[in-house]
C-alpha cells in the first residue's frame, strides 16, 4: 500500500507543476518575458532557479557515490561553487545584468562578432539537447532500479511534465516551479541529512566512525595520487575541480543566470543566495552517502547499477525516511533533474529564436519576425525540443551498447573546456582580437584532441587533471598571444575596438530599472508563489494521517511546515509591499516603476 501511495504522491505533485506552468501563462506578452522573464525578476526567485539549475539528479547519484566512496573531497565540487557565486556577487553578476542582452551567444556576438555568436549557438543547442536527454535517461534508469519504477513511465512522465510548464509559463514557469520544487529539495534533504546523523548516534557517533581504522584512510581529506584510479581526489585532482568549477562560474557562458534579475543590485543578491543556498545544501547532500557506507555498505553494493555506489543517498533514504516521505524523497530527486531540464530548454528556445532563426530568415530575405511571432516561435521550439529530448532519452533506454555516445561525449568535451577558456578570459582582458575566440579555443581544442589520439590509439592515459592544466595552461598562452594584434590596425579595425569599449562601457553602467524596465512584478512574484508553496505544504502534511511512529509524523510535519512557512511569510511580504505601495501611491513619482499591486 505504502509504495502505491508513494506512486499517487508523486503524479499529484507533477500535475502540480504543470497548473503552475499554466498560472504563469498570462506573464508572457513578448519573447523577452518568455526567455528572461522580461527582467523583472527578484534576487530570491531567481537566486533560487540559478541553484536549482545548477543541481541534477547526479547530486543525489554520481556526486553522492563519490562521497561515499572518498568522504568530505568531493565536497570541493561545491566549495568551487560557492566561491564562484561569491565572487559574481561581488564583481561580476551586475556586470551580466547590465550587458542587457537576452541570450548567452549575444554576448559574444557583440564582443566578438557574429561568427562566435553563430558558433556558441549551434554548439550550445546541440549538445545541451544531447545532454537533456542523458539527463532524462540517467533518472529513469536510477529510479527504476532503486525505487522500481518503470523507466518508461518515468521518462515520459517527467519530460513531458517538465515540457507542458516549461512551454505554457516560459521564463515565469520555470523560475516559480523552481523555487517551489525548492521547498521540497531542502526540508526533505535536511530531513535525511538529520536521520542519518541519529542513526550513528550524533555527530560525535559520525565523527568516531570516521575516525575508526574501517574508513580513517578512505575518508582522508587528501588522498595520495595511487589510492584512487587515475589520481581521483589528489591534491591535483582537487586544484583542477576546483579550476574548472571556479572559472565556469564566472564566464561568460555563465551570464545568462543573472538576465531575469531586474538589475545590477537584484543581480548581486541572486548570487550571493545561490552561493549561500549551495554551501548549505553541499553538506548536508554529502551526510548520508558516508552514513550509507557506515551502515548499510552490503545493501548498496548490492544494488543492480554499474556503480553500486551511486545507489547509497538512495539507499539511506529508504532505510530511513518514514511511510509517505519517499515519494517526496524521489520528487526531490525529480525536482532536481527537471529544474536543470526546463532551464535547458527555455535557454534553447531563446537561442534559437534570437540567435539561429534571424541569420537563416535574413540569408532568404525575409523580414524580422513580430513581437508575437517571436512569442510563438519560442512555445513552438520548446515544444519540438521537449519531444526530441523525450525521444532521445526513450533511445537511449533501449540500448545495450553506448559507445557511440560515448564517443559524442569525448568530442564535446575535446571542445567543451577549450571554449572556456577565451569565454573566462574576456570577461577581465579587454584588448582580444575579433578573431582571437577560435585561436585560443583552437589551442585548447588541439591539446584535448593530442590526449584522446594517445588514449584511444596509443594507449597512454590522461588524467581530466593533466588536460584540464594543459587546456587551461596552452589557451590562456594563446590568448595572451593575441592581445598585440588588437592594437595593431592591419589585424583589428578602429570601429572593433569602438565597439568592444562600447560593450564594457554599457557592462560597467548600472541598470536604472524604473526607466528601462519600468514596470515591476515584486507583489504578483510573492503573492502567487507564495500561494503556491502553501498549497504544496498542506499536501505534503496531509501524509501525517499515514501509520507512523510520532518521530515519522513529525518528519513529515517538517517538510510540509517548511513550505507552508516560506509561502506565509512570502505572502505576508506581498500584503506589506501592497499597503505600502497605496501609500505612497498618491506621491508616486513619474519616473518611478509602475507596480502591480
């Protein structure tokens, strides 16, 4: 019965999502609504969207059966993170805000030209789209074994779940299903982190655990270069996680978080709440997975996956959470993959509708879509991508052999981490050449493709540390090789390097809201999503009529007070700004932001 009621707890919160996606309908009048919620978005809506699409199902799998395996040394995956959000807050996130651009590739095009912009476009579209789908298919396959629900049930339930609000609330829907799936995420992640903690007898019984001689060397903070296959969590190992995780943050291929803000200030404290929100969730993400080794190691090898190891968050979960709350546990795990999913897809649409649509109609002579048509062209592209990306990942399930995935995948890598470089670089280096983008990539590129020839040919391994220092170390010298072109006009024109200082000059002013954006949507943002996570928390509550110990009730009470809390006070805030708004009504100044309470 418990595992029927689990199931109907998960197909109520999904239909869920979806009337969320449809309650946010009406906000969408323009393609920039759709794409980047017209720039009217708070810090902690989109604070919170920028988390949780920065998470997926892997945290609770790869990240987890790492954890597991290594202890606290992963935990240098969101360490990086956190600095990264840190720094964006200080410096950078205003500077994205205020580039005033809708897509990711616009910014490249203006700062290096249409070429780029085309490049970073197609590159984009293709490989988040096969990524989605991996993702799609990876959760599938991880509940059906752990949770033993059916992959094809899950495939389309999620994808299509995931489609129908993404398409129907745009921008809108994706950063409120975000915030609320949020709720769900952290009570009941904190719930399990807590459990686990009392299942080894406390903190001091965690501590003394891993202090004994079974795990003291595995769960050294720093391990020596042989204890892991191919250096994993060496002190290279962990410089080169935390480069990679670091510098990602804060390229430009990152900006995109930080359009939906409505300006540089919202923008700062977006980032400074995403990186609060990670360093939380990192440590009590890692908890159980050591607990899982602790107590249940024989159960979680057992389990039918690859890598047993990836089963152990799971695993702890179901030994723990009481009747009613595993289904929120696997909605939490859901919630993780859709909110990268719908990210995924409202940031394609975008692309293709500002970025690859507009070049193809000019080439034929046609005129610029209308306002409206842009509108449509969007819904539509999602619409196509969602079912491709469903059909992929039903593909995907049906095969036995992946090697020739496997092989998409090294080739998206050979260019993936290259393309960082310059996108990293020409964020703080003005002086770089129209052209210096695919020189230094092409550096990059050629160092990534030399290790996949010596691994697949040759046979010589590379560690993802030795590439990511060469990658890094080689693009970096090129890019640097470059500047003394753009200085000379036989490389680089006047008019480029004007048009370069125009595009720092307009990254560096402030956005003045109340002129550009004009009107603000603070009061609809608190009061509907504040509607919203009450709703959730009550359903969620209603499980305490299940058959449980006073432990397991008041676990469940938790979660579900969790959000009836944030809603209330979400919705307290709405009432407060709405009384302050009519007060100042009458001695509203022309220049001020309309509102819309």
């Amino acid at each position: 019965m418990t595992a029927h009621l689990d199931k109907i707890v998960i197909v109520l919160y999904l239909l869920f999502l979806v009337g969320m996606g449809a309650a946010f309908r009406s906000f969408n009048r323009n393609i920039d609504d759709y794409i980047r919620g017209g720039a009217q978005g708070t810090w902690w809506l989109v604070g919170t969207s920028i988390l949780m699409s920065g998470i997926s199902a892997f945290t609770f799998t790869g990240n987890s059966g790492a954890a597991y395996e290594a202890g606290f040394t992963p935990l240098i995956i969101y360490i990086a993170q956190v600095f990264a959000y840190l720094v964006a807050a200080i410096w950078l996130a205003p500077w994205f805000r205020q580039t005033r651009v809708l897509t990711g590739p616009e910014i490249f095009r203006t700062r290096f030209g249409i070429e780029v912009e085309q490049f970073i476009s197609y590159f984009s579209f293709i490989v988040g789209t096969v990524t989605a789908s991996l993702a799609l298919w990876g959760v599938a396959t991880f509940c059906s074994v752990i949770f033993e629900i059916p992959i094809e049930w899950t495939i389309l339930g999620l994808g299509l779940v995931t489609l129908a609000y993404s398409t129907a609330g745009g921008r809108w829907g994706v950063m409120a299903t975000d915030f609320v799936q949020s709720l769900v995420l952290f009570p009941i992640t904190i719930l399990v982190a807590v459990l686990s903690l009392h299942a080894v007898g406390g903190i001091s019984g965690f501590v003394d655990k891993l202090q004994g001689p079974e795990l003291h060397e595995a769960y050294q903070l720093i391990k020596e270069p042989g204890a892991f296959p191919a250096g994993k969590y060496s002190v290279n190992w962990i410089f080169a996680t935390f480069l990679i995780m670091f510098f990602q943050g804060l390229s430009f291929s990152n900006a995109p978080k930080y359009f939906s803000v409505k300006d540089g200030r919202e923008a700062r404290y977006a980032a400074l709440m995403a990186g609060v929100l990670m360093g939380i969730g990192g440590l009590i993400w890692f908890i159980p997975p050591m607990v899982g080794r602790m107590l249940f190691s024989e159960e979680i090898a057992s389990a039918a996956l690859s890598n047993p190891h990836e089963a152990a968050y799971a695993v702890v979960a179901r030994n723990l959470l009481p009747n009613g709350l595993l289904g929120v546990m696997v909605i939490a795990m859901f919630s993780a993959t859709m909110s990268s999913l719908d990210t995924g897809l409202n940031g394609a649409a975008g692309i293709v509708v500002r970025n690859i649509i507009p070049p193809i109609r000019d080439l034929f002579g046609r005129e610029e879509l209308s306002h409206k048509g842009q509108l449509y062209a969007g819904k539509i592209t999602t619409l196509c991508l969602g079912v491709s990306i469903i059909g992929m990942a039903f593909y995907l399930s049906q095969q036995k052999d992946l090697g020739l995935f496997d092989a998409f995948f090294t080739l998206t890598t050979v260019i993936g981490l290259p393309t960082a470089v310059p996108a990293i670089v020409a964020v703080f280096i003005r002086p770089l050449p129209r052209w210096s983008y695919f020189v230094v990539t092409g550096a990059g590129a050629l160092v990534s493709l030399t290790s996949v020839i010596q691994e697949t040919v040759f046979d010589i391994p590379w560690t993802v540390q030795e590439r990511t220092f060469w990658v890094f170390g080689v693009g970096t010298v090129a890019c640097l090789a470059t500047i003394p072109f753009y200085w000379n006009p036989r490389f680089t024109s006047e008019r480029f390097r004007e048009r370069v200082d125009a595009f720092y000059r307009q990254m560096h002013t402030p956005v003045d809201f109340a002129k550009e954006i004009v009107e603000s949507r603070d009061f609809t943002q608190l009061q509907m999503i504040g509607f919203f996570s009450i709703g959730l928390g009550v359903f969620i509550c209603f499980l305490v009529l299940l058959p449980n110990p006073w432990a397991g009730r008041l676990s469940i009470l938790f979660v579900g007070g969790f959000s009836i809390g944030i809603g209330s006070l979400l919705r307290f805030a709405a009432y407060r700004l709405q009384q302050r708004e009519r007060r100042l009504r009458a001695g509203l100044k022309p220049d001020a932001p309309k509102t819309d309470s």
